[in-house]
C-alpha cells in the first residue's frame, strides 16, 4: 500500500511560515499570560484586602465564565470580520484588564479586571487556527499546532515570574500589572505592523452543502449548529471541562496552598507553577 504523501511546500515558504507561527504563537503566549494576571497576587490581596479565597476563586470564576461563553460565539465572530482584527481587539482588553487591576482600590475593581481579562482570551482559539489554516502550508501545520500549545504553556510559565520578578523589584504589584498592560499593547502593535503575516492566503475548506447527520434544513443546507447533536463534541467538550478546572486549581491556588500549609515562601512557591508549565511544554515538544 503506497502512503499518501504532502505537497512540496513552495520555494519561500519555510520563512513564511515561520513568521506566521511565530507571530500566533506570540500571540497565544500572551493570551495564556492573562490566564494568570490575578492569581499571582492572591497571597498579596489576601493579605491587603482580607478577601477570602473563596472570594478570589470567584474571580478565577468570572474569567473562565466569559472566556467560555466568548470562545462559543467567537468563532462566528471571526467568520465574519476575520482572524486578525479579532486579534487586536483581544490584545486591546488584556492592556485594559491589567489597567483595571493595577488601577484597582477593592474587589470590584479586580472583578473589571477578570471580565476584561476574560473577554480578551475569548477569541484565541477561533482566530489561531483560523490564520494558521490560512496560511500555513499544508505539510508544516503539525508543526504550527505544536508550536501553538508550547507557546500557551510557556506563557503561563511565564506570568508568575514576571509578576513576581517586578512585584519584588519595585516593592509594589502595582507596578507588576502596569508592566503587563505594556506588554499587551507592544504584542498589539507587532501584531498590527506585521499584519500581512496574518492575512488569509488559502481559504478554508468549503462546507458541504449537503446534511451528514440529522434533518436538512428548509434550503438543503445542514444548519450550522448541527455540531451539537454529535456524541463526540459533548465528549471532547466534558474532556476539556473537567481538566480545566483541574488545572486551573493547580494554577491559582498551589502557591496560597503551600504557603499555608507548609509556610513556604512566597519567593518559593512562585515557581511551582512556572516549573509544572515548563516539563509540560518539554513534554509537548516530545
């Protein structure tokens, strides 16, 4: 039996794709940072404000909450106007989000912050893959799937570091948050000057006019929340769900765990997370 085999990439191409991967996953990385503005500080705004964990957690709550709900509607978003503004606009929340929190004088404030936070993470997934499909060639999309989950891994890797690094640098989280404001709008603006990286070159594969499952609409056509009635996305969907909130417990609260059970420094547990992305992007990579 003679294998399938993938078209030659044109001459050009490597470099084409390379600046396009790297711009998504640039991209990615940042919005996996703002997965994480908040709870670094939460060992710090227990102790400032006297908000209770369970307040904090809500916060994580209100991020996911948006993120979820605009992830659903993203996706027809991007279909519409394209990848690359939605981009901007999500690079434009995260700047806002972490204003909101280095602006912020009680729990409402960073309640802004979360929402905001969580709206700019909506459209990640939609908008990446959209330009990826689009762009890249064909044989190297593996590669650029890769590179996408790595970088999202490295970004969180990232976060408690910077915010910690600069939290102990300047005396004050404040300025933490004011970094990362800044961070966004210098992503914003690479995103903005390189947009031609980012335009559509394929188009995406055509839907079929004609129903796979279910009842065809009145024209013919297969409605386009016909997804839903397949076992297999409520399967994937609970898969998601589930190891998501397992990871994001690991994410917010391993370092207030460990530093009220065991009174290990805040210094200290600052690494646990960035140590525990690092070996998953080395075992993504793998």
């Amino acid at each position: 039996m003679k294998l399938a085999t993938l078209p030659v990439p044109p001459p050009g191409a490597r470099a084409a794709d390379a600046e396009t991967i790297g711009l998504v996953g640039l991209a990615h990385g940042t919005s996996h940072f703002f997965h994480l503005l908040l709870p670094p500080l939460f060992p710090m705004l227990a102790a400032q404000y006297g908000f209770s964990y369970a307040e904090l957690g809500l916060l994580v709550t209100v991020f996911f909450v948006i993120s979820g709900v605009g992830q659903a509607l993203a996706g027809f978003v991007v279909d519409r106007v394209g990848a690359h503004p939605v981009l901007l606009v999500a690079m434009a929340a995260f700047a806002l989000a972490a204003g909101a929190a280095a602006s912020a004088d009680g729990y409402a404030g960073f309640v802004v912050a979360a929402a905001l936070a969580g709206l700019g993470n909506a459209p990640f997934h939609p908008a990446d893959f959209t330009i990826l499909n689009q762009r890249v060639t064909t044989a190297r999309l593996g590669h650029a799937f890769s590179i996408h989950g790595v970088s999202g891994n490295l970004g969180w890797a990232a976060a408690p570091l910077v915010i910690a690094g600069v939290t102990a640098a300047t005396g004050s989280w404040r300025w933490a948050m004011l970094v990362c404001a800044l961070w966004a709008v210098v992503v914003m603006a690479l995103l903005a000057w390189r947009a031609a990286a980012l335009r559509p070159l394929k188009p995406l594969m055509p839907l079929e006019t004609a129903p796979v499952t279910g009842q065809a609409t009145a024209d013919g056509a297969e409605s386009s929340m016909a997804f839903l009635r397949l076992p297999s996305v409520w399967v994937c969907f609970l898969f998601f769900f589930w190891s998501t909130c397992s990871l994001t417990a690991v994410q917010s609260f391993s370092g207030p765990t460990l530093e009220r059970l065991h009174g290990a420094p805040l210094d200290g547990v600052a690494m646990v997370v960035p140590g525990y992305m690092v070996f998953s992007a080395v075992g993504m990579l793998a």
